[in-house]
C-alpha cells in the first residue's frame, strides 16, 4: 500500500497558483533538455523511500485544504553547500485534484496514509469536478463535500 506525504503550498493562493508554477518548472525542464519534472527541495529526508515511491504522492494543502497532489518519481538526497543534508522530491509534472480536505498549519511535511488520504476528484464524479474550486472549497468547509 502506497504511502504519500502531505505539505502546505506557501505561495500558492489557488489551485491555479500550483498548475502555473508547475508548468513554468516543466517548460524550463523541457528548454534545458531535461524531463519535466518539477523537484521540491526539503530539509527532512523521508526515511520510508521505499513506501513513497510505490505509488505515492505529495498532497498539497492551499489556504487550509487539502487540494491537489503530485505523484512521487524520486528523492534524490544531497548535502547543500553550507553542509546540510536535503533532499529533492521528484515529482509529476500532472496536477490531480483531490476532494477537498481540511487540514490545519504545520511545519515540513508529514506522512499520510492511504486511508487518510483524500479522494482524488474524478473518483466522485463530473458534477463535483467541474464545480468552481471556490465552491468546493466552501462545501468541503461546511463539511457537504
């Protein structure tokens, strides 16, 4: 069973927000001759590699929810030149919406199960998909979605 990690979205404003940053990151892959990944660079090295990369993803939380996420590829670690070690989450350029989820402000990221972890939204169908994400978020917050 996958497990995923779950991260806040700072910057981002919107779901568009994320789909615009990652598609600059893609093309300036694609120019550079490179895959279009997009990578996140974090201080914490997950120490689960193994379970992530079998078949998880990074959910992203924007403005208070759970939103979207992006499959995992790889975690590349590294040491950074003030001799800290990092890693870079090697991700999906494909943006998948969830069902939204509340979740409250932390630092970092954090494991999520595959029980905890939202729906993805075309799993619970067109209508709710092509709603406004302002008004799914509203739903989701009122705890109707």
């Amino acid at each position: 069973m996958a497990l995923h990690l779950i991260k806040l979205c700072v910057g981002a404003d919107s779901l568009q927000d994320l789909r615009e940053w990652v598609a600059e990151r893609s093309l300036t892959a694609i120019a550079a001759g490179l895959q279009p990944h997009s990578t996140h660079t974090t201080r914490m090295v997950p120490k689960r590699v193994e379970e992530l990369l079998d078949g998880g993803s990074l959910y992203w939380v924007i403005k208070g929810q759970v939103t979207a996420r992006q499959p995992l590829l790889d975690i590349v670690t590294f040491t950074g030149g003030d001799g800290i070690g990092r890693c870079n989450l090697v991700l999906a350029p494909e943006i998948i919406e969830t069902v939204p989820q509340p979740k409250r402000p932390f630092q970092g990221w954090r494991y999520l199960t595959q029980e905890d972890a939202p729906r993805d939204l075309g799993a619970i169908g067109d209508d709710v998909a092509s709603m406004p994400e302002d008004l799914r978020r509203e739903l989701a917050e009122l705890g109707l979605l």
